[in-house]
C-alpha cells in the first residue's frame, strides 16, 4: 500500500467526501452502534458522527483504528483504485520436512496455503491428529496418502479432501515423487494439533 492510498490534504475532495459514506455503510452493516464503535476504538462518538456525516477530516489514525475493528484494508475506506502490484509473495515456513506458503494476506477468514511434500517425507508410522474446524485440500501433483479414523485413502492430483478435523486424521507422502498440495481452512484450523487418542478395538 503507498502513501497515496491515505487522504491528505492535495487529495481530491471527492475521495475525502466519500469516506463518511463508507464509515457509516460498513457500521450499519454490523449493526453497530455509534456507541458501540466509540467504545471499541476509543473514538468519540461526536468524532465518528462527524467522520460519518463529513463534518470531520478523516485522518490516518482514526482510518486505521476503524479499518481494525472492521477488518477491511485501509483502501476499502478510501476507495483507492486498484493499482500497483496484487501479487501476495508468500514468505516459506517450514515444518519439519513440509514446506508451507500463504497464499493469503488478509487476517481473519479462510487461509490459503500451498504444501510441499518432499517425495517419502512420512517415514514414520502415522500419526493421527485432531483439532476443531473443518479441512479442505486440493492435490495440485503427486499423491497424498489420507488416514481418516480407520479409513485410509490415496488421493491423486486433482481430487480433494474435506472433513470435520474433530475427526482423528493425517495425511502426507510416502510416495517417491514430490506432493503439493491447496489447503484452505479458518482460524480453528491454524490451532495447534491434539494427539488423538487410540480408538479402542
């Protein structure tokens, strides 16, 4: 985001008119009170109500509390066009042997991660895991072995996977070519695994 993204004082008049409109729109939306909003981001209520209605500058501070408790990037409120470069690069994690890149940027929501499996990268016997949320994932190449409670599955690429994560699972490559994998999930999905118990017999 560049600093022409912000209101300043050669900005358009237009743009800093428009602002109001978009506050108001965005906090009626959430059905959120003028108190209500003052209370969460320590703003007066006659400052928001003059933000709304136009009869106060919008400044980068007040944006960028506001932008936080809505959760919308600063050039929402401003209605900045769409220019300069859109690509998100992802910054690599690594996990053990598994590569991990967020194909995402916006905080909140659903995630999107590419996973890289390095050919027989599950050496060890699986081990099943749980967590809350729900898991979706798209195999891009190679192919995934999935364990599902006492079901076990190969998945080739293009074929996807989803399931309740409440469900004992593990999935990775034992294969001898490399597996990339599309994850999507929210924030649940992001909690560290539980070790699921045994299954009895």
């Amino acid at each position: 985001m560049t600093e022409d993204a912000f209101p300043t004082p050669d900005a358009p008049d237009e743009v800093l008119t428009a602002v109001g409109p978009r506050l108001r729109a965005l906090r009626q939306q959430r059905n959120v009170t003028l108190a209500q909003l003052s209370a969460a981001t320590g703003i007066s209520v006659s400052t928001l109500s003059r933000l709304e209605s136009g009869g106060r500058r919008p400044t980068l501070e007040l944006l960028l509390a506001l932008a936080r408790f809505h959760r919308v990037p600063l050039d929402d409120l401003v209605g900045a066009p769409e220019t300069g470069d859109p690509r998100v690069r992802p910054r690599p994690v690594r996990r053990g042997q598994v590569t991990i890149l967020p194909l995402t940027r916006r905080p909140g929501g659903v995630q999107a991660y590419k996973m890289i499996y390095p050919p027989r990268s599950a050496t060890r016997e699986p081990e099943q895991q749980v967590h809350e949320g729900y898991e979706w994932f798209y195999v891009l190449s190679g192919r995934c072995r999935l364990m599902l409670g006492r079901h076990e599955l190969t998945l080739e690429a293009g074929e996807v996977a989803e399931f309740d994560t409440r469900t004992p699972h593990w999935f990775g490559n034992p294969f001898d070519t490399p597996l990339e994998i599309l994850s999507l999930f929210g924030p649940q999905g992001e909690r560290l695994h539980v070790r699921a118990r045994s299954s009895p017999a």
